[in-house]
C-alpha cells in the first residue's frame, strides 16, 4: 500500500465488534509503502484497522481505513509478531527476521533489521547485550536468547541512550 513518507501507521485487529490484543498484526513501512502482515488466532471473519498520523503530529493516530479478513487456514504454531513500538516506525526501521513473536531458547536466532542512521543496534536478554554485525544501514547476528524479554534496540548519533524498536519473548520449546 502506498503511504507518504510522512506518514507513520499502525494496526489493529478486530473480531466480533472487539479489539484483540496481542501481536496479530505487524505494519512497517518499506520505501514509500508499507508492508502488512496479519495472523489471526483462529479461523473466522475479523476487522484490520489501519491508523495513520503525520511524523510531526503528536498524539493519537487516526483511523485510515479497515478491511475484512477471513481467516480459513493457520500455520500451526501461531506465537503472533513481535510487539513494535513507535521508535520503529519512527526510525524508519525494516524488520527482515523473526518475525514470531516467540524466540526459542534451545536454537539460535538469526536477527536481521535495516535501521536507517542507527551507529549500533544490540539485542538486550536480562544482563545480556549482544551487538549486531553493522553493514551499511543493516544489521545482523544469529543470537542464542534466554527465557524473558527480548529486546532490539538501536543507538543513533549524539545518544548515549539507545531505542527499543521491537521486543520479543524468549521462551522454552
């Protein structure tokens, strides 16, 4: 879908007149378009809202336009996408993997993110802060997590401070 550049979206996911909460929906912006990924929890009709707002505008987004989604087939495991907060969208950032919401302890994980003017981008596992391999505006490393919060997070120039841009959860299978 094409979307102005200064235009920052977001998603939700309705069923039966309710909003779910949860990670069923994953937007991000790629280019001058944006890239929706939707992942029902189970078979049936649902409702994608899509909400939009300028880049400079503070305050909510508003609602842009929705869609009926009907939800015939599943993969089998269903763990939703990682939860993505407002610095992702606003750092124009591009998620390449995993995108489950779940990270298995057992395998490492191959991250992979294209961070636009980040110096340093890091994943965060309780005292764990592993960097990623920087190439260009890309970053990546294959990272064996532990249970708890997972964290990608990027540090851009003049900061000290770094961002989260997504969280994950790692968890045992």
């Amino acid at each position: 879908m094409q979307v102005p550049p200064n235009v920052m979206c977001a998603g939700t996911l309705e069923h039966k007149g309710k909003a779910l909460h949860g990670s069923y929906v994953f937007v991000q912006r790629n280019g001058d378009a944006i890239d929706i990924r939707i992942q029902p929890p189970g078979r049936g009709d649902y409702v994608f809202r899509l909400f939009a707002k300028s880049r400079e505008e503070e305050g909510a987004y508003e609602s842009a336009t929705e869609y009926a989604v009907r939800a015939r087939s599943l993969p089998e495991v269903s763990t939703g996408y990682p939860k993505a907060y407002s610095e992702f969208d606003e750092h124009a950032a591009i998620l390449a993997s995993p995108f489950q919401a779940e990270i298995a302890t057992r395998t490492p994980a191959f991250f992979c993110i294209t961070v636009p003017g980040a110096e340093d981008v890091v994943i965060v596992n309780g005292q764990k802060w592993t960097h990623l391999k920087k190439n260009g505006n890309v970053f990546d490393a294959l990272v064996r997590v532990r249970k708890g919060p997972v964290r990608l997070c990027a540090q851009f120039p003049g900061r000290r401070e770094f961002d989260t841009l997504l969280e994950y959860n790692g968890v045992d299978k």
